[in-house]
C-alpha cells in the first residue's frame, strides 16, 4: 500500500518561513492527487487549510498556501506565528474513491 | 451552517461490531455535490481515511484497503445521517473517530470525534 510522506517534526521561529511537504513512497504527486492540508491541535478536530492544491480555506490567513513543489505537495508558512504550533496533515486522492492522510507534521515555533 | 454529529458507544468489546452515528443538519446526506466520510485517529498517532458514502443518482460507497473486510457506511436519508459499522474489532481500533463532510476536495465540516475503546 501506497504510503504518504511527510516530516515528523519542524522548528520555524517567529515571523519564519517553513515548508511542510506531502510525497508518496512511490512516484510523484501531482495535482491530480487534489492534495489538502489540514492543521490540528490536540483534543480538536482537524480544520482545513488548503485544499486542491493551493486554494485556502474560507478564513484561513494568507501566510498559509499550498503548491507543487518538484515532485511533492507542499504547504509553505510565511512568517510564522505562535498559534501556528501544530500538528499539520495531508490527504491525497489515489484514485478508485481511495483517500490517504499523510504521516503528519508537528511543528514547533520558538 | 453545516453541523454533524455523533452518537454511540465509547466500549467495544474484542471481537464485537462497533457502530457509530453521524447526523447531519444543514445540508442532506443525499446531496449530490457532497461525500460523507468517516476517519479515525489512533491514540498518539495520526489520522486514517476509512471510507465514504455519497450520492450521484445511486448510492457508492469507497472503503480503506486497510479495513475493507469489515467496514461498511451506510446512509439513512429519512434521519438525514449516516453510520458506520466495523466488524471483528481488536484492541488497534481503539481510536477517536470523526465523520466528516468532503466537498471539492475538501473535509470542510467534521464531527465532534468519538473515542472508541475496545477492550474486555
């Protein structure tokens, strides 16, 4: 089975700039994969933050966006912010109706 | 404003078929731009897609390689909600369980999450 990849943790300081990225263990990711990024503190529900690609969430601030970069999906965070310590996840699509989260991020300003 | 949320029980036992609810309000879970998921998140681990229901003139259903064997989502559109059904569960399905509304591409609206237990 097919296994998404990210970085288990990263360390950004305040107004920072940090990119999350999304890969598979086999190939690369594209935008067919309509990749989302979702951020989660602990005891809540995850909340979405950019969805197919690089559309930002209703609300979501726009130091956080999504692209492509070389064969993965990435979420940049440009100048980081206390309240953006977090656990940060991916989902692509397979295909077949199939959906994967990837591994998660923890991300720590200080 | 869309709102779901869940119901059922926090203990299974080994072996036994946990079931949970999901009832919407805001939205129909016939909807025919909307899919109505269920994902869980083991205790200090990360999240799992377990499957989906949706509506596109007839019903589907899509499930986790991971889980195929024993899930099953259905629908009830006359309580507007949706259901999920694990069989044979051990102790690795102790999790929180969340359902969740996906639209383009997005789980935009999610439950208040269940912790399920499963022990003897």
């Amino acid at each position: 089975q097919t296994v998404v990849t990210q970085e288990p943790s990263f360390s950004v300081s305040p107004g920072g700039t940090v990119t999350l990225t999304c890969g598979l263990s086999s190939g690369a990711v594209s935008t067919s994969y309509y990749p989302s990024w979702y951020q989660q503190t602990p005891g809540q529900a995850p909340r979405t933050l950019i969805y197919r690609t690089n559309t930002r969430s209703s609300g979501v601030p726009d130091r956080f966006s999504g692209s492509i970069l070389g064969n993965k999906a990435a979420l940049t965070i440009t100048g980081a912010q206390a309240d953006d310590e977090s656990d940060y996840y991916c989902v692509l699509y397979m295909g077949s109706g199939i959906y994967v989260f990837g591994t998660g991020t923890k991300v720590t300003v200080l | 404003q869309v709102q779901l949320q869940q119901s059922g029980p926090g203990l299974v036992k080994p072996s036994q078929t946990l079931s949970l609810t999901c009832a919407i309000s805001g939205d129909s879970v016939s909807s025919n731009s909307a899919a109505w998921n269920w994902i869980r998140q083991s205790p200090s681990s990360g999240l799992e897609w377990l499957g989906r229901t949706y509506y596109r003139s007839k019903w589907y259903s899509d499930y986790a390689v991971s889980v195929k064997s024993r899930i099953t989502i259905n629908s009830d559109t006359s309580k507007n909600q949706f259901s999920l059904q694990l069989n044979s569960v051990t102790p690795e399905d102790t999790a929180v369980y969340y359902c969740a509304r996906d639209s383009n591409w997005n789980y935009d609206y999610w439950g208040q999450g269940t912790l399920v237990t499963v022990s003897s």
